[in-house]
C-alpha cells in the first residue's frame, strides 16, 4: 500500500462517517441509510465558534483557520498512525505519509496527536499503543544461579514506586498529556508507576525494573534504604557503581548489602517501605510501597500495570535543573523540535504506557549486561591461585615404593 493509497482508504472511511453521522434526522433510524449532501449547520457554527472555519451563512464555501488547518493535520496523522497499522501500512508508509507533523505542531495541540505519540511514530518501529495491552512473560522461566533468584517463590508483589518531585518546581508533565488542554499551563503533576514484581526477584531486578518504567537509562549509581528486623539496609553495587547514594535520611548506621544477591522476598512484605535513590550528589528519589501479595503470578516477571506522569531527564539534576530543562524545552519552537529529535540520545522519553511496557519487556537484557560486569568484577577480586613450586612433585621418591619399617628395628 503506498502513502497515497493509505490517504485514499482513510479518505473513505472519513467520508462514510461524515454520511452517517450528518444523516437527516428523519432518516436517521430507518435501513435507508440516505444522508444529506451538507454538513451539519450545528457542527459547523461549532467549528466557526472555536475559530477553526470561517464561512458566510448565506454562502457555501466553508473555510480552514490556520488553527483549523493544524487540527485537522494532526487529526488526520492521528488516524494514519492509529489505524494505518490495523490496515496493513508499514511503519515506514504511516511516518512518511502526507501530512509530515512536526513536534512544535503536536506540542501546541494538533488535533488530539499528544507528544507521547508524536515521539512514538517518529521512532524506529514506533506506534500508538492501545489500553489493555496484553501483557507477555518478561523473566526468564530458568533463570541461572548467578542471577540469585528465587524461582519456587510464586508470590507476586503489587508496588507502588512515588517520584519525589518538589512542589516548588515547575514540572506540568506536559509531554504525558493532550496538549490542546494543558500546553501553556504550568503546575507540578506526578510521576507514579503501579508495577508487579515477583518476591524471588532481586534488589538489583528491582532497579532495572524502576529504570524501565521511569524511562532512565541505568549510568548512574543506584541504592535501596529500608529497615527490615532493625536494621538500617542500604542496598545497592558498590563495587560496580562506587558510592551508593543515599536519600535524605537522619539515619546514621548501615548494613550494606549487595543488591545482586538479596532478594526481594527476604524483606518484602514484613517491611513495606523503602526508598531508591538515583544519580549523584542529589540524587533522585523514588518512594517504594507494597500494596497487595498475589500467589501464583510470579512466572509472568515484572509487569507495569498503571502511572501517571512522565520522569525528569536522566541528565537533569534536582528540581532548578528540572525547571531550567523545562523553560529552555519551551522557550520556542525550535527547542521543542531540538529536544525531541535528541530524546533517545539524551536519554529523555515521555512516559506511554504501552511504550512502557514495551521496553520493561527487555529488562532482562539490561540483567545479562549486569552480570557480564558483575562477573568480570568477580574474577578481578579473586584470590591469586598460587604458583607451582615444585613441592607436590613426587618424583623423587620413585624407587621407593618398596620400603617398609621392621618393627624390630624400632627403638624401645
């Protein structure tokens, strides 16, 4: 199917709609299916009321507004891209159909195209996700030993995971919205994420399981604080990541432990709470909540349920650099267009949660690289195997298999 077929098909599909949605009202209910040759008066003195046409009511030419224009543009690439797919276009055919949408376009409303999946069409294999996605396996069924879990352990953990996000900053989440509604508006939102987690799981799955859901890229340090049996754990790769960050805290004691090798099920759910923390210097933080246990799930993996809100980018340090970023993003449109044509490279990727879940499916990629690491670190702290000097070579009593004591000659 070329572009121009895809335009064609969804050109007639628009146009039976428009048919049976501006029908005759006595016509309406019977099997005729007659419809009018007008559009509907009242649709149209709506339009013209939000300045999208302009038309003389005495004429019969009806006119797009440049906002009017842009909507309908966006309208139409909202349509190429959720239904091209559904009619057999190829990723590439729905990106590079007319009409090309720009990001400053979607950002300031294009019909109901959001930025989230303007970023998810101009992405390789990109696409609009839809709710209720069917979720599919994402651990490994046999895990290796050196990954340290626990699959006999069937209980599934229900977490919540809370961006701290200081109220003071700026953040309006506008990437995660319609922009028609909230671009231009300013006001904190959240940043949450409802995920599934199996209990024989590790601390360190735990953290690739954080860094896919908030869309991070897992280069910086990471490190759990809970207090389990009265003890003040921190967990984390010290060895791998050199400091372990920590949250703000008026705790003093620590027991270090290794996140690769305790499991999730050891503490959760006797405690309920603990606290992740990201980067270095002022760490990012992510409040950890057990809401519910669940038996018999865990041989799914890890599953992203439900969020709210897109996570600052990975490079951005504390709420001023957050409110920086977000001033420069929207400063112009040029930014706009700068910011989301480096997003993969920068790091930076507006929360959907299809695409969430998408990429939380991978994790256990993210898991193998960390064991190539935790491996080599490993064989560098092993103990030297000591040099052979000779001492078990036996040689030198050949001949001598022979010899024997008499016991008489043995000294009283």
């Amino acid at each position: 199917m070329s572009f121009r077929d895809l335009n064609h098909t969804l050109s007639c599909l628009f146009t039976l709609v428009l048919l049976a949605m501006n029908k005759e009202h006595s016509s309406y209910y019977d099997d005729a299916g007659e419809a009018t040759g007008t559009l509907d008066v009242t649709t149209l003195s709506t339009l013209r009321d939000y300045g999208l046409v302009q038309y003389v009511d005495e004429g019969d030419c009806v006119y797009l507004t440049a906002e009017g224009q842009r909507e309908a543009l966006g309208a139409l690439k909202y349509l190429q891209l959720a239904l091209g797919p559904s009619l057999g276009a190829a990723h590439d055919e729905v990106q590079g159909a007319w009409p090309r949408l720009f990001a400053d376009q979607a950002a300031a409303g294009a019909g109901p195209l959001t930025m989230s999946e303007f970023v998810a069409a101009v992405s390789k294999g990109g696409r609009l996700r839809r709710e209720g996605t069917t979720f599919s396996p994402t651990a490994l069924p046999d895990p290796p030993a050196a990954y340290h879990r626990d699959p006999g352990n069937r209980r599934m953990l229900l977490l919540h995971l809370q961006l701290a996000l200081n109220e003071s900053g700026s953040y309006g989440g506008y990437f995660g919205g319609f922009y028609g509604e909230s671009y231009g508006r300013r006001g904190i939102a959240p940043c949450w994420r409802k995920v599934m987690v199996p209990a024989g799981l590790t601390f360190l799955d735990l953290h690739l399981v954080i860094q896919r859901c908030l869309c991070w890229t897992d280069r910086r340090p990471f490190g759990f604080l809970l207090t389990s049996r009265k003890d003040n754990l921190l967990i984390g790769e010290r060895d791998l990541c050199g400091t372990i960050p920590l949250p703000r805290t008026r705790k003093k004691k620590f027991m270090e432990a290794r996140a690769s090798l305790l499991r999730l099920g050891d503490v959760f759910p006797r405690t309920h709470e603990a606290t992740y923390s990201y980067g270095e210097g002022t760490p990012w933080e992510v409040a950890v909540r057990v809401l519910e246990t669940h038996e018999g799930a865990a041989g799914m993996g890890p599953q992203l349920i439900d969020g709210v809100g897109d996570a600052p980018p990975e490079w951005v340090v504390g709420v001023d650099g957050f409110t920086s970023f977000e001033h420069e993003l929207y400063s112009s449109s040029r930014n706009v267009i700068r910011a989301v044509s480096e997003a993969e490279a920068k790091g930076f990727f507006p929360f959907e949660i299809g695409v969430a879940r998408e990429r939380l499916a991978g994790f256990e990629r993210d898991r193998e690289r960390w064991q190539a690491r935790i491996d080599e670190q490993d064989e560098k702290c092993a103990p030297p195997v000591p040099a052979d000097d000779g001492c078990d070579d036996l040689s030198r009593f050949d001949g001598y298999e022979d010899c024997y004591c008499d016991d008489d000659d043995v000294p009283m």
